[in-house]
C-alpha cells in the first residue's frame, strides 16, 4: 500500500473515531480518558501534513474531541474552524461570515 493511502486511512479514521467518542460522551458512556485519547491521535498526523486544509481539518477534530471534557476548546474550535474556512475560501470574508453565524446559532441552543 502507498503511503498516501495509509495517511488518508488514518485521516479518516481519526475523524471517524472523534464523531464516535462524541457520540459516546452525549449517551454517557465515554470516559475523560477515553476523550483525552481520541484527542492525543491527531497532533502526530497535523506535524506530517503538508497540506494547510487537512491540517486544520484534523485541528479542528482534535478539538472537538477535547470540547467533551473542557468547554474552553469548543472555543478554540470555533477559531480553527474560521481558520479553516479562510484558507479554503481565499479573502472571502462572506464565507467567514457564514460559518461564523452557524457556531452562533448553535450556542443559542447549548
């Protein structure tokens, strides 16, 4: 196997197992450990990406599963997210003020 292959494996694996975690913490049945764990993945695939986008992406899962057991990093999620959409959408201050609305939104629901 190629060693993109593997690294895109893994990339889908880490998002995967972010979402799983998540979604085992909202039904009680994740542990701080285990969040701390599924965030500690990601650090090593970030250092190796060449890649801006895939970077944050992953920054941005990392965060997520960290979000579960400190409230302070849905903030810097939120932050990683907007970093994300800059880089995807070039100077495009609209597409910031999209995503920006979205994270909004939700916290008038949290």
């Amino acid at each position: 196997m190629s060693s993109l292959f593997i690294k895109s494996l893994n990339y889908f694996f880490q998002i995967k197992h972010s979402f799983q975690i998540c979604t085992k913490w909202q039904a009680g049945k994740a542990t701080y450990k285990e969040t701390r764990q599924a965030a500690a993945m990601t650090p090593d695939l970030v250092r190796t990406e060449k890649d801006p986008v895939k970077a944050k992406v992953l920054r941005v899962m990392e965060q997520v599963a960290l979000i579960l057991h400190v409230k302070r990093h849905a903030l810097i999620a939120s932050d990683y997210a907007i970093t994300l959409i800059n880089l995807m959408y070039l100077k495009n201050l609209e597409e910031v003020r999209k995503e920006r609305k979205i994270q909004i939104e939700l916290m008038k629901n949290v």
